[in-house]
C-alpha cells in the first residue's frame, strides 16, 4: 500500500533499524525523518517489495525536482528474515545500501547482522554538501550486528556491536526488565573506541536508564 507524511526515511525503517539497544546508532544507520511517498508491494509467501521518493532531512533538503529514491525488497519467514536497501541522494548524485539478515534460533533467542556499503563518501564534492544522507556512517562501509535472549519472564538481555571503516568501533549491552505490565526499565553499558577521524582517539564509557510507561 501506499505511505505519504513525514517519518523516518524507508533506508532506516525497511531493515528494522538497528538493534534493541538503547544506543543503537553511535555508527549512523540512515538519515533522518523526511517528507516521503513510497509504496509497498507484498507478494505473499513472505516476500514484499518497496519504493519510495523523500525530500531529505532539514540538512539535507533536495535542491529541485529531482528527489531522493529508495526501493527495498524483503524476504520473511518463522526462521528470520533477509532485508535489502539500496537509496540515491540526488544532492550529492551517489548512492547507499544495506543488507540485512535476521535469524530466530528459539522462541527466545535471535540475533542479525548487517553490512552498509556507500559510493564515493570522501569525494570533496560530497563532504562539501554534508555527505550522503543515506551513508551516514564514516568511510565506505560499516557493519552492525546484536543478538537479544528471553532469560526470564520479565527480562530480555539485547547486546549489540558496530564497526565503520573510519575506524569507530561501537558496543551496548542492556537489560529490558517488566517490572510490571506495561512499566519496563532498561540499564545501558555503552563503550566507544574513537579513531582520530572522529576526536582525540580515546576510548569511551558511558551509562543510561530509561523508564519506559505503556498505556
């Protein structure tokens, strides 16, 4: 069927985002929300199909009539799921992509990994315009992958790491705990190895609690 509004652009909601961590995206997956049109195709026996025009995030508004193109297929199944994206920023005319593969090993344990690829991210023209809204991460390629378990009723442990050629690499690890229906709580542990591209080069830790109310 067909989508139109403003929401977060089709290049990050086709493939599900990231993981279940709260820090998901310390190594950039996708633009921003944008203006969008896109249509979706589902063929049945768990395979759909999706393609989409956007405007860009407010850094990165198309210049004419020429917009953003995104098209993604998707194949699901009991076992998990393969997802793939490929987009063209009409601003900066190069391209993007991701693959996906998403795999349940039991009714409480699964995991995915997934590979992001982007044409010509240190050309001088594209760093000029601010870089591909798609290829948000730094240097040609970045990589992602997480595995969440069920170890009890009320508690699911969601880990997850990412690596970009720029040299960041990127951990978490939380606990979702239902203190009771409807109320969770989620600690973080986040680590961050920095190259000298993006700072000084250190290492960092950080913490964070959500509280989390569904009505």
């Amino acid at each position: 069927g067909f989508r139109v509004g403003v929401s977060d652009s089709q290049y990050d909601t086709w493939t599900g985002s990231a993981g279940n961590v709260i820090s998901d995206d310390v190594i950039a997956y996708a633009g921003g929300r944008t203006n969008q049109i896109s249509y979706t195709f589902a063929g049945g026996n768990g395979f759909s199909a999706m393609v989409g025009l956007e405007q860009g995030g407010s850094d990165h508004l198309i210049e004419d009539y020429m917009p953003h193109v995104v098209a993604g297929v998707k194949f699901e199944q009991a076992w998990g799921g393969i997802s793939a994206v490929a987009a063209y920023d009409s601003v900066v005319e190069e391209f993007a992509g991701k693959v996906r593969l998403d795999v349940k090993f039991t009714d409480t344990v699964s995991a995915f990994v997934m590979g992001g690829y982007q044409s010509n991210e240190d050309d001088l023209d594209v760093v000029s315009e601010g870089g591909n809204y798609y290829g948000s991460w730094e240097g040609d390629y970045a990589i992602w992958g997480g595995i969440s378990a069920k170890v009890s009723e009320k508690a699911t442990v969601n880990a997850q790491a990412a690596y970009e050629e720029a040299g960041t690499f990127a951990a978490a690890l939380n606990v979702n705990y239902e203190i009771v229906p409807g109320f969770v709580i989620t600690p973080e542990v986040n680590y961050a190895s920095f190259d000298e591209s993006r700072g000084s080069g250190d290492d960092a830790f950080t913490g964070i609690v959500r509280f989390q109310r569904n009505f």
